[in-house]
C-alpha cells in the first residue's frame, strides 16, 4: 500500500503518511491516489486544487467556509515546515472546539486530512513554505469565514516564540463565541 493512514484524536481527522520510493537519484511517491483514500475512509471528490508560498512566521488562519459551501481540506507542505491546525467547529460533535496539531514538512511529506465542519490555519516554522492542498468545494468569497487564531476559548498551542506575521483579515476574525451564536441561530 502506497499509504499509512493515521487517525488523529479528533475522529475524521486523519494523518496521511505515504510510501516514499528514495535512491541516488531523488525520490517518487504518490501524493494521493482515489482508490486507496477511499478504501480507507476518505471518500471525498476533490474539486480545486490550491497552491501557496508564505513567509517566515506567517500565520494563516483559522479559515472555513459556511454552509452549504464547507471545505475538506488534504493539505501538504512541500517546501520548509509548518505546524497545520485543524478545530472542530461541528456543533453536534463531542470534540467541537478541539484541535489537531501536526507538523507538515518537505522532509516528512506527511499529509492532513481535514473533513468538512473544520476551520484551518497553520504556521510557518522555516524561512518560507510552499503548501499544496486539495478541496472539496471551490472557494467562494461570500461564505469565507474564520476564528482568530488567537482565541482565547480555543487556546490553540502554536508552539511559537515569535509574533506572527498576519493579514488584517486574520488579524480581526471573531471569536470562537461570535462563531457560536452565529451558528445557534
């Protein structure tokens, strides 16, 4: 099997290791291949593909996008090394607003899984990072939204000892009580 899949404490959320093929020349794997994923629980279409360049201790995040446009997300670091963060915000979950924290990087070309009822963000830890990450729904400006990475409920442990380079947009996001009431309505 060309893949190890890793649940993670938060059920759906998944670690994908894949079997790298290493010699003198360089390596080859396989990034994602349908009929495994599904065979092993992630039976989603993908339908856009997205590439991002950050740099040194930029923060992205916590973003998501509302019903009926939510995303799953299989995210991969193929250059420098970041810490992705995935937060329950399915309301009827016995883990909402819990996290999953992993290190993705170009050594270990791990990859996470993210189900959809998620808000993502992550971190860069090396000079710059190159992330490629597949979705299940195509982004759509009208249902983007997000948690600040900073809140105080979620108490996400970045593992950071330097302030994060932000946009203003990620910068002034709600609170995860803001996402709460919003949601309840």
């Amino acid at each position: 099997m060309p893949f190890e899949f890793i649940p993670q404490k938060i059920e759906d959320v998944i670690l994908v290791k894949p079997k790298i093929y290493e010699d003198n020349r360089g390596f080859f794997m396989e990034s994602y291949k349908k009929s495994e994923f599904f065979a092993n629980g992630i039976k989603i279409e993908f339908k856009q593909d997205n590439y991002s360049k950050s740099a040194a201790h930029v923060l992205r995040g916590l973003h998501y996008q509302e019903k009926p446009y939510e995303q799953a997300k299989l995210v991969r670091c193929i250059k420098g090394r970041i810490y992705d963060i995935a937060v329950d915000i399915r309301l009827s979950s016995k883990t909402f607003g819990q996290y999953v924290k992993v290190e993705l990087s170009e050594e270990n070309k791990q990859m996470l899984f993210i189900p959809e009822g998620f808000a993502h963000g992550f971190v860069v830890l090396s000079d710059e990072a190159e992330l490629l990450y597949k979705t299940s729904n195509e982004f759509v400006p009208n249902a983007d939204r997000g948690i600040l990475w900073s809140d105080k409920d979620l108490n996400i442990d970045w593992e950071i000892n330097f302030e994060p380079v932000l946009s203003d947009k990620d910068n002034n996001q709600q609170n995860f009580k803001e996402l709460v009431r919003r949601v309840k309505k």
